[in-house]
C-alpha cells in the first residue's frame, strides 16, 4: 500500500466505542480520517486505529463481519495499525489468560488489569519518543502490558507495568489520547504513517478540545 | 465526586457506545451475552417481562448474585438501584461494578428525590421520556442517559415516543431566539446551564443509549437511527426462543444500523421473539416510565 504524504486517510474501525473521539483528533491534525466498517474501506488507507471501547465484543464483530482476514492481509500490505486500550488487546500476541485475536505484536497484555471503573485514572508523563513535554494520559478499564518482545520498544514503563510501545508498524498504547486535549501521539502516529500531520513536537494541547468535542461527528439530532 | 472522576464517568459510557448492554439473571445468561458481544452486562435477579408479571416490590439484586455474574465475564456490569435509595447504591459501589442504572423497573424507594449522585464515585445510567428529565438527571450527577421507553414490554413504541421528544426538544431549543431560553427552560424544566450547553452541542452532553421494549434487531437499528449512541435489551433476548441467536443479531444490527442489506442478513431465521404487550391500553398504574420524575 503506497501512503502519499499528506493525502492518505487514517482509518478508525467503526464497529463500538470511542471511534468519533479518534476522528475530532485526526482532524485537528489536519489528516483526513474514515470510520471503517467494511473491508472495501481498508482500501487506501495509510494506517488504521483499532479503538477503545470493549474488546471481547470488538473481537466478536470483528469475526462476525469477516473483517479480521481484511484487516491481516492489509497489514501484511504494510497498513500501519494503532491500537488504543481494548485495541492493544486485540493486537496483542498474547493476552493473559485468554486467546489472542490478531496476535501481531510481541507483547504481553492482561486486560483491566486495574480493576473496575472506580480503578480508572488519569495521568501526566512524559513520553521522550513522542513529545518533549509531559503529555495528559486517559486509562479507563485498562490493560497492563507485562512484558515485550525483542523488536519491539518500549515507549512508556510506569510502576509495574508497560503503558505505550511499539515495533516497526504497530503502535499500542493502554490509555486514551484521544480523551484527553493531546494530539501527540495522534501526531506520532500520523508520522509513522509517512503522513504531515501539523503541529511540532510539543504537548500538543490544543486549545479548542474540549471533552465534548467528539459529539461533533456524532449522528445525534 | 471530584470534577475529574466525573469526567471518567462519562467517557466510560463514551467506550461502550455503539453497544448493546444485556440485562441477565445468572452466571449463564452473562455469558451467552459476552460471547454475542453485548458490550455490558445490567445484571439482575428479574428481567423486567418478569417483574411486571409477578408483581409486588421489586428491589436491588442479592449483591451475591451480582458478584458471581462480575467474576464470570471480562466486559463491565452494571445493576440496578431503586429511584432515590441511596443506600442500595452505596452498597453497589462497594461492591465495585462498574455502573449503576438507577432504574424505574425496581419499585421506586422515594416519590420525591432521586439520588444525590454526585455524592458518589461510581458512574450513574439514569432514564427519561423528555429533555428536561435527562438534564435534571445530569444535573444530579448521571454520566449517562437512556430512555426509558417501556421495559418488558417487547414493544418499542415508547423508546421511539421518548427518543422524538428529546430529539425534536433540542432542535426547539437550538433554534429559538436567545431571549426565548429561560422561558423554554421553565416550561420544559431544563436546568438552565445544562441547556446552554445542549443549545451549543446540538445533543445531550453524555452518551444516550436506547431503552425500553427493543425486542428485535429492527428495533435496535431503529433507535440507533433515531441519534441513540447504543441500546439496553432487558427482556428482548432472553425471553425470546432463541437467545444466543437473538443476542448476536442485536449486536450486529446495533453496529450495522444504517446498513439495510446487512439488516436483513442478520433479521433472517431468529425464531420467535419475546411476546409483545399492547402499550396503548395498559393502565397508567403499571406503567414502569411514569416513575420517577
């Protein structure tokens, strides 16, 4: 798959969960995004992001829908794949206790590893590889990375736990950027994706977001 | 609650949109749900079809009973308080699930006061048949909506009469000159803050699932086509003849809803649905939605 710079959209897969929070944030980078339902929107995409929202119900509608074939066959195309929290999961080679699904990253997950939603927190950090400064980090019901394979690199070690890593074309991460005013690892992203997303690499904070700022791409009224 | 666990709240319930959340009485039932791919579980002891029928006071679920369905799937749980009983949330948020549905199915605990939710740490799914009793849930704290509807019925029409009514409600206060808020705010019992802030969005401020008599995977999509962000399915699967199918068509109608071909591959060969109560002609008394306020 040739990514043009700059004209390439970046897929989100549209099945549940935080898929219009993905699209406000690519489109404040100015990179075009396309919800993904069907295989035929795999078609000319420079990466895809597998999102939050719940992954055993993720898996089933990702095999319900024959989507799972496409979605390996265009990463073997060289789609670049972005999985956030339960997207982590779904990339994951191994996940505790259970199957993998996608398996396509050496990495070890365990699913809500925290604990329930009074578990859920937010934090700061700083993440060299993606900003210079301290980014905001979202985790809601989030899995714990444990342990990594030899390609691939950490990009986040917090307590006991891995929270952001990648290998070649894949990036995970446990939390929620895309909840939080960040743009920064949407602006990684991108980048990875041979796309010119705006800004430098600071924070990314934009301004303009707000935690309503999804609601504009959803179908509501 | 801080303003920050708040804000977590909300964007737990933003991860489950797209879903469908299943109500089940036992261990089994969660399971046949996680494996259809219900994004949530509302476990308890009664699907509504049952309360309704049986009668008397209908309270929170043996906390037990909520346990054993928390340790047997992965995805969130979510139960049901009475109206106003505090308490019974209380002991829901030291039992660590994940949401609590303060629920007009049970049998309300007060006539006068929902719960303080903002005393809490845990999230709050509240229903409503209008705009202004979503925001005055919101106002008290709730992280999510959902319409009411009619539970146990397996008759959608009162999921879609509440879901036009918020609908047409914000396109009213959208539209009205600035002047007219406060006096559209007062007729309609908006809390006037809350209502600015849907005249800027254009929609409610949280996630609004569908609920209330969705019997059917057409059901689903028809509310999702209606702007609902996902659905709850109470008595719709398990009452009908074949769940584990039911489930799954539900599932992948509330993913597919804007897809007619999709639709009807998943409407086919379901066997038969939960039998549907006539709404029109049941008594004001044994309506669940008058509940609450």
């Amino acid at each position: 798959m040739s990514a043009t710079a700059g004209s390439s959209p970046v897929g989100v897969l549209d099945l549940q969960g935080g898929v219009q929070e993905h699209l406000d944030h690519l489109r404040r980078l100015g990179v075009p995004g396309r919800p993904v339902k069907r295989a035929a929107e795999l078609e000319g995409l420079a990466g895809l992001i597998v999102p939050g929202g719940e992954s055993t119900c993720l898996s089933r509608l990702l095999t319900i829908f024959d989507l799972r074939e496409p979605i390996e066959q265009a990463y073997r195309g060289g789609l670049k794949l972005w999985g956030t929290c339960a997207g982590a999961i779904l990339l994951a080679r191994e996940n505790l206790g259970e199957t993998p699904y996608f398996g396509l990253i050496d990495i070890a997950v365990s699913r809500n590893a925290f604990g329930s939603q009074l578990e859920s927190f937010n934090r700061a950090a700083l993440v060299p590889a993606v900003a210079r400064e301290p980014v905001p980090l979202t985790f809601i019901r989030a899995p714990k990375i444990l342990r990594v394979g030899s390609g691939v690199r950490v990009l986040l070690q917090l307590d006991d736990y891995i929270a952001a890593a990648e290998d070649e074309r894949i990036l995970v991460t446990v939390f929620h950027p895309e909840l939080t005013p960040s743009l920064a690892f949407h602006r990684y992203f991108a980048r990875k994706c041979g796309l010119n997303p705006t800004g430098t690499d600071d924070a990314g904070l934009d301004p303009d977001w707000t935690p309503l700022s999804w609601t504009r791409f959803s179908s509501h009224a | 609650m801080a303003e920050n666990r708040y804000l977590l709240n909300t964007q737990l319930a933003q991860m489950l949109k797209g879903g469908v959340i299943m109500d089940v009485v036992d261990v089994e039932q969660a399971q046949i749900a996680q494996e259809a791919g219900a994004v949530s579980v509302m476990a308890l002891e009664r699907v509504p079809a049952d309360i309704r029928k049986q009668g008397g006071v209908a309270r929170m679920s043996d906390p037990g009973l909520i346990k054993a369905i928390k340790e047997a799937v992965t995805i969130p749980v979510m139960a049901k308080a009475r109206i106003g009983h505090f308490v019974e949330a209380q002991i829901l948020q030291a039992l660590k699930i994940d949401y609590i549905d303060e629920s007009e199915v049970l049998t309300p605990a007060d006539e006068e006061c929902h719960i303080d939710k903002t005393r809490f740490e845990i999230p709050f799914v509240c229903g409503a048949r209008n705009l202004g009793e979503a925001l005055r849930r919101i106002a008290e704290g709730a992280a999510m909506i959902r319409t009411k509807g009619e539970a146990g019925t397996g008759n959608v029409v009162e999921a879609v009469r509440h879901m036009r009514a918020m609908n047409r409600e914000i396109r009213q206060l959208v539209s009205i000159p600035a002047e007219e808020i406060m006096g559209f705010a007062k007729a309609n019992g908006l809390p006037y803050q809350l209502a600015l802030e849907v005249r800027t969005l254009g929609r409610l401020p949280v996630v609004n699932f569908a609920a209330g008599g969705i019997a059917t995977p057409a059901d689903a999509a028809l509310m999702m086509q209606l702007g609902c962000d996902g659905v709850f399915v109470g008595s719709g699967i398990f009452k009908s003849s074949d769940p584990v199918r039911r489930a799954r068509a539900i599932v992948k109608a509330t993913a597919y809803f804007n897809d007619p071909e999709k639709l009807l591959e998943v409407s086919m060969d379901l066997g038969e649905p939960m039998p549907g109560l006539d709404v029109a002609n049941m008594p004001g008394e044994e309506r669940l939605a008058g509940r609450g306020w």
